[in-house]
C-alpha cells in the first residue's frame, strides 16, 4: 500500500483531464463478454443486491446464459478496429485534447486521457497515466450527461478507490452532470437538425434513455428528474409540440420494474397506432455502442416494421461531433477556473 512513485520533479505541471465512459469487452467473444459482465454486473452500485444473494444468481445463472447472446450482439456492430465505443471514445479524447491546445492560455496546458468503469483502458491505468505525465490537479469527466448512482457515482468510488492507493493525492474535482447544459442541449439540436435536413422527418421523435430500476428511483435517484428536463429543453429547443416527440427508456434487465415507458413496447405501440415513420435519438449516450447500434438501430427498428411501422430512422450520438467536442472543452475550462497558471 502506498508504493506509488511521487509525481516527476518537473516545472510543467499540466491539469489532467481523465474522460471515463462505461466500458466495452475486448473482443465480441463469450469469453471476453463474460469477463467484462462480471466486472459490471459485480458493482454494487448498479445492482443494489446482497452479495450473498446476487453472487448465486448471477454466477450460477446470468454468466452461463447472457455473454453468449451478447456476444452475438456485438458481433453484429463489431469494427475491423475494433470496439465502436472504444474507437470513438479515442477519437473524442484526441479532438479534445487538440481543441484544448488550441484554446488554452496556460502555460502547462491540459493532458486528456481515456478511461473505461469497466474494462480497458482503466481509471487505474488513466490515472496512472496522468500521474506520470506530472498532473498534480485532476479533473473527471463522466461521459454521462445525466447523473445517476449508477453510473457517475460508481466512477467516483472507483477513482477514490484508485486514490487511495497513492501516498501523493492530487487535486481532484468531478463533474456530476450536465443535463441542461446550454451547450450540450444545443449540439443535440445541431445534430438532429442536421439529420433532418438529409433524411425526411418522421411522424415521431423518440427520446430514448438508458433505464434503471424503479425503486433506484424512489429511494432518491435524480437520474429520472434529469433526463425529463433534458427531453423538455430539447424539444423546446427543436421547437416541437407535445404531441411529436416521446421520451422512453431502454436496455432493462431482469423482472424487476424499470423506469417506465419502455422504448421496445413503446416502438410497437406506435406502429400499432399507426405511426409509419419513427425518429429515435438517445440523448443520455455520449458514445454510440451496443445500446444504440444494435439495440435501437437493429432490435427497434425490427420491432417498429414487425408491428407495422414503414421507416425507422436511428439518429447517431454525437460522438466526436465538433459542437460536442465544444461543449466538453466549455465544460473543462468552467470547471477547472482558477487552476490555471
């Protein structure tokens, strides 16, 4: 314990930037997807069980059934390169870097670094990484727009975890959220406006956020409360009545109740109503990857045109969008003032 090397006896003191998102497997494999549910699936943040509970259930059953159908999934949006969320997970870390250069009047500059909850490249190794580059003060960026215990906070006990590993703690500050950010709500309606004006507009928009159970919520989650006011300063923004947009939720697991409506039976009462034409965005995904591509993308839209519907249209995250990689630089200048030399 507290072996680390000291920070390098250097003048030049860069703020580290360590911009985390969820994680991918290593490979589209059962093996890998079984490694990295386990990891996942383990924190106790996302499920709220006892271990003496969860363990058997999920060791005995979900890690004997689920890798193997997920693995199929990932298969099917799975790049030469690589993972989709990896891939474009880099490219934003390098806009964002060149963007921070380019904007930054001090002089040490920034250092961004990638990093995964789950999976590689590690906070661990992310730290590590700003660690050597002489990073004294650090500032976390979750990529997940709207807060939940789920989510950013299982960041912040793995990068306290981390920490407490150190015998030399730098500075750190976390950003919590960013839900109504102008910005953020302003590149959201850049992006849709722009596909719009390439693909003809559906009857629809289906504001599609990841779920969580319900009773997260009620014992005191915010994560609902922010993704309807992202949804309400969105649609305000795209200027659209209440009657052609949606907000729903996705990805649930297990019987338990989920925020509610669900996307997959909300897709197919649409159709069922006849709704022909079907809009889907998923606003609280910085980063295209199995929820959007496969899920929305392919199992949707399936569903959608199953049930009746004619076109379905899935509109991309902003990934490393220029007014995205705006809108983060904005957030990491706001949220580093008064460190800058």
């Amino acid at each position: 314990m507290y072996s680390t090397p000291p920070f390098p006896d250097d003048d030049k003191q860069p703020i580290g930037i360590l911009l985390v998102n969820l994680g991918t497997p290593d490979a589209p494999d059962t093996a890998s997807v079984r490694r990295y549910l386990a990891e996942f699936l383990s924190d106790r943040r996302v499920v709220e069980r006892h271990p003496a509970i969860w363990k058997p259930v999920l060791h005995g059953i979900i890690l004997r059934t689920r890798p193997k159908r997920s693995a199929a999934a990932y298969q099917k949006i799975w790049e030469e390169k690589g993972s989709p969320l990896l891939l474009i997970s880099q490219q934003q870390q390098q806009a964002l870097q060149q963007q921070l250069d380019a904007s930054s009047d001090s002089r040490d500059g920034y250092r961004v670094v990638q990093a995964m909850r789950y999976g590689s490249p590690s906070i661990s190794d992310g730290l590590k990484q700003l660690r050597e580059q002489n990073a004294r003060k650090i500032l976390v960026l979750s990529l997940y727009p709207q807060y939940s215990a789920t989510t950013t906070a299982s960041i912040f006990d793995e990068v306290s975890a981390r920490l407490r590993e150190w015998r030399w703690i730098p500075e750190m500050r976390f950003i919590n959220s960013y839900a109504t950010d102008p910005a953020y709500i302003d590149a959201l309606a850049g992006s849709i406006t722009t596909y719009w004006e390439q693909q003809q507009r559906s009857q629809k928009l289906l504001l599609s956020f990841h779920g969580i159970p319900q009773e997260y919520i009620d014992s005191g989650d915010p994560y609902a409360d922010e993704c309807r006011q992202t949804a309400a300063l969105l649609a305000d923004k795209l200027a659209l009545s209440e009657d052609q947009w949606l907000l729903t939720y996705q990805s649930r697991l297990g019987p338990t109740q989920w925020l509610q409506p669900y996307t997959d039976a909300t897709v197919e009462e649409l159709a069922g109503d006849g709704i022909e034409s079907l809009d889907v965005v998923c606003p609280g995904f910085s980063v295209d990857c199995l929820e959007t591509l496969e899920e929305i993308a392919m199992e949707n839209r399936d569903n959608f045109i199953r049930a009746g519907g004619k076109t379905f249209h899935y509109i991309p995250a902003l990934n490393d969008n220029p007014a995205h990689i705006a809108m983060m630089a904005e957030l990491v200048s706001g949220h580093t003032r008064g460190w800058s030399k």
